[in-house]
C-alpha cells in the first residue's frame, strides 16, 4: 500500500474518528446491511452499549420490514427518542450511524454530514466488506498461531 492511497477501513475509521468530533455526537458506527459491526467509536461505554444494538439490530429490522411492504430502500433515516438521536444514512451496502444528544441541531448535523459525504463515498461497494473479512480472518490466523493478538496490536500503525 502506498502513501497516498487508504484502504477503505483506513478511509472508515478516519469517518467515524471524523464523525466523533462533531458537538453534541455521542458517537458513530459504520455497518454493514446485517448489522454487522466495521467501525465504531463513542464518547462512553454507556453510549456505545446503546448504540451497537440499534445499528446491529434495530436498523436491519426496519429495513427488512420497509422492504417486505415495497417502499423501497432506506436511504437516509432519522431517531429521535428522549435519550438519543439517531441517524443512519445508507451508500450501497454501508450505513453510516451517528449517535447524537437529543438537543443537536439537526440543520447543522445536515451539514456536518455533507461536508463528509466524499469519505462515505468512497467506502461504497464490496472492497470495505471484503478488507473487513480480510482482517478478520488475519485476527483469527493470527490468534491460532500466537495465541494472542497481541502481536497486531503492537503492531498496528497509529
């Protein structure tokens, strides 16, 4: 791999690491359509308790359920309970999911989004989910043969 060229969890973590910076977002996640987890970050345990089952559960059911009554695909979708807001925008077989205070200006959100629709972009298509099992299979090799993981840990760049 060159320099200048990310792969696409390279381009996924700097997403979500982008995402978390955003005021008033508790946290982010980017998933596959199972719900399947590829990159995620939150501002607490507490936060990211809550989060990972709506992306890895909630979302898909919704999902399924819109298309079992033919209202085509979830492009862009909004959840606003009293504790959280949720936004989840789909690119292909990825969805982004944004983890925010209830309160958040939403116009501004919009915009923050926008501003990282490129980075969205470019995880589109079968390369991220094809990287994702690359490294887990790496993980799992890695882990029968050492025993540990802690060899990639140490490692992984920065």
């Amino acid at each position: 791999m060159s320099e200048t060229t990310s792969t696409s969890l390279e381009i996924a973590f700097q997403l979500i690491d982008s995402l978390t910076t955003i005021k008033d977002v508790l946290g982010a996640m980017i998933v596959d359509l199972e719900g399947e987890v590829i990159a995620q970050d939150f501002k607490s345990v507490d936060e990211q308790e809550r989060g990972v089952p709506i992306a890895a559960e909630l979302l898909p059911k919704v999902a399924s359920s819109i298309e079992t009554m033919k209202l085509g695909l979830i492009e862009d979708m909004v959840l606003q309970t009293t504790g959280t807001l949720v936004r989840a925008i789909r690119r292909d077989q990825i969805v982004a999911v944004v983890f925010a205070e209830p309160d958040i200006n939403q116009g501004m959100l919009n915009v923050d989004l926008k501003k990282r629709e490129d980075m969205l972009k470019a995880l589109v298509g079968e390369a991220i989910i094809s990287e994702m099992d690359s490294e887990r299979e790496n993980l799992y090799e890695t882990l029968r043969t050492d025993g540990s993981i802690r060899r990639l840990i140490e490692e992984r760049p920065e």
